[in-house]
C-alpha cells in the first residue's frame, strides 16, 4: 500500500477525544482541579529495562522503546531507549475555551517537566561529571488544516510514535536550571528561501500552511503587548508590530537557547512535585492563515494534536538526549456552550 493511501484509510485509528463544550473556567493556577473532568489520554509508562515498546499506526512493525534518543529520523532505524523520568508521559489532557488551547500532561511520580541542570556549557560526553547548561522543551505539534500532506511528519525530528501533516508547535524551553522562553513554530518550509518567504509572511501577521520537511521552520515569540525594554535589546531578530488595529502585537524570531527569559504570550503552572504541568496558548498567537486571512486556530475546527517532552543528557540512563511523545489526538474544538 503507497504511504498516500495509507494516510487516506487511517485516520479512523485516531485516539479521538471527544470535545467538551467550551470550558470558561480553565485558570493556569498550579491547582488542576479544573482538570478532572476533562477527558484523559493515557500514554505507556517506560522502564530501566527499556521493555516498553510503542507503535504508530501509518508503521504498526516498527516498534520502538517509548523513551529514546532523537537520532532516529526515518521508520526504519529503531530509536535506542534512553530512560528519563522527567520526560515519560503517562498522561495528556486537551481544552479550549474561546480563544485559547490548554494542554496538561503528567509525568511518572519523581519525575519534574522542565528540570535541567546548571553550569558553563553544553554537556561534555567525555567528562560527564562537569556542571553543564541543561535543555529541556515542551512540544504541542498541531496538525492544522487536518491534512496529511502539509506541515511535515513528526520522525523528521526525531519524535516517535509518527503521525503526518504537523503544521506548527507550540513550545516551552527551560534552560541552564530556569525557563528560558516560550515560542511558536510555523512548518512551511522546505529550504532556506523558503523560510525567508516564512518570516516575511509572518511578520505580515499570517501563518503559512504547506507541504515542508522538519528541518526548515521559523520560530517565533509572540506579545500582546509591547516587549519590555530588556526583551527587546535581547531579541536576536525583532521585535517586529504586527499590522492590524489594535497594533499592540508583536512578534521577535528566535532560536534554541536564546538568551532569555522572553514572556511570551503562552503561560504555564506546574504542580509542587513538578510532575504535572498544564499551559495556555491563544489561539491569536498562530496569526492569520496566508491563504485564507482567516485565523490559523478557530472554533469549530478539528485539529490532531501530539505532545512531546524532550530533554538533554545529564538526567538520562545512558546519558543521551531522551524525548516521549504521545499518539496523534484529534480534537475539536467545538463552539458548543455548556
């Protein structure tokens, strides 16, 4: 079967999560009480032993351990396990209210979602034991458009079980013991030209949607509000006022460990043991579709969301980078009042 028809009869394997009406009392307070009673997706709890395996459904024989390293970019090369507690997902959970997506996610108890460690530089493998800059990223991939031949598929970066179609992120980096800055990432490019034309697009306010590959993305910090003064002599391309009305948008490019801390427009809480964690991103921030002018995330819409959490080396056995990912969830985001 051509990997076209495979995506075109598989969508029915989904995880489906059915929306619940709109959900106005989602607050990112640490509490998450407003939690329990939207609907849970459970994802496999890894081991030391490297015995849980997970599957995609597009490539149900390939297995592969479902913490493992980020090395392995195609369906064949089976990823090598690298046990993290701070990055094995158990749990996912998706909402919306009227202008925003929530996603909280629960590591195993003793893990902690964002911990990195602190020293001078990156991590040395041939003196493991110095103090080095940790890493750490909270992935939300959406698949916007709900097709499977724009954005890119999720194994061009490394990130397992794969799914097809992922137009954007939404992303929280933590770095050298602190959160560092909260960001947007818009797949639509396939070469350096290319993501050029992005970051001309994106500045104008617009989103694009179109077939790319991993590799080519921009990356971006949005405000609703003015930069601080600090955030903007530390901004590596920008600040740039997006065009509209209001003319309070801003937007400024920028790249893994960049020196922050940027508040972005994305929030976040974790819990006091620091394995759950729970974010807001309005819908806002993923500007205007280029092709339609409508907004890039809306109500009504059905999008397939996957979550990852990837870390560098110092937490892991053996001490490489180490990423979990859940399965591909499709999720509407209904315009039904409760």
């Amino acid at each position: 079967m051509s990997v076209l028809l495979k995506i075109l009869s598989i969508y029915f394997l989904f995880e489906t999560v059915t929306s619940d009406p709109i959900n106005r009392h989602m607050k990112i307070d640490g509490d998450f009480d407003d939690w329990k009673n939207v609907p849970s997706y459970s994802d496999p709890e890894d081991n030391m032993e490297g015995t849980v395996y997970d599957v995609s459904p597009w490539f149900p024989s390939f297995k592969f351990p479902d913490c493992h390293d980020g090395d392995s970019l195609d369906t064949s090369t089976v990823p090598k396990h690298i046990y993290n507690p701070n990055v094995n997902i158990v749990e996912l959970k998706v909402a919306h209210d009227n202008s925003s997506l929530y996603i909280y996610c629960r590591v195993i108890d003793g893990g902690v979602i964002g911990k990195t460690s602190v020293g001078p530089s990156e991590f040395n493998k041939n003196n493991p034991s110095e103090s080095s800059a940790g890493r750490f990223y909270i992935m939300t991939a959406i698949n916007i458009d709900h097709n499977a031949t724009t954005g890119c598929w999720l194994h061009d970066g490394g990130y397992h079980p794969t799914a097809p179609g992922f137009d954007g992120n939404i992303e929280i980096e933590f770095y050298n013991g602190s959160f560092n800055q909260n960001y947007f990432v818009d797949h639509g490019a396939n070469n350096d030209d290319e993501t050029n034309y992005l970051k001309q697009q994106n500045k104008e306010n617009h989103f694009v949607i179109r077939p790319a590959t991993h590799e080519y993305f921009t990356q971006y910090i949005y405000w609703n509000h003015q930069p601080t003064a600090n955030e903007t002599k530390r901004c590596l391309e920008g600040p740039y006022q997006l065009p509209g009305s209001t003319k309070t948008n801003y937007i400024c490019f920028t790249k893994d460990k960049a020196p922050g801390p940027f508040n972005g427009v994305i929030s976040y809480a974790r819990s006091v043991k620091g394995n759950e964690l729970e974010l807001r991103a309005p819908f806002q921030a993923l500007l205007l579709n280029s092709q339609t002018g409508r907004s890039t995330l809306e109500l009504g819409m059905t999008v397939n969301i996957s979550l990852s959490l990837e870390t560098s080396e110092e937490y892991s056995v053996p001490q490489d980078w180490s990423s979990d990912t859940t399965a591909t969830i499709q999720y509407t985001l209904s315009n039904d009042s409760a």
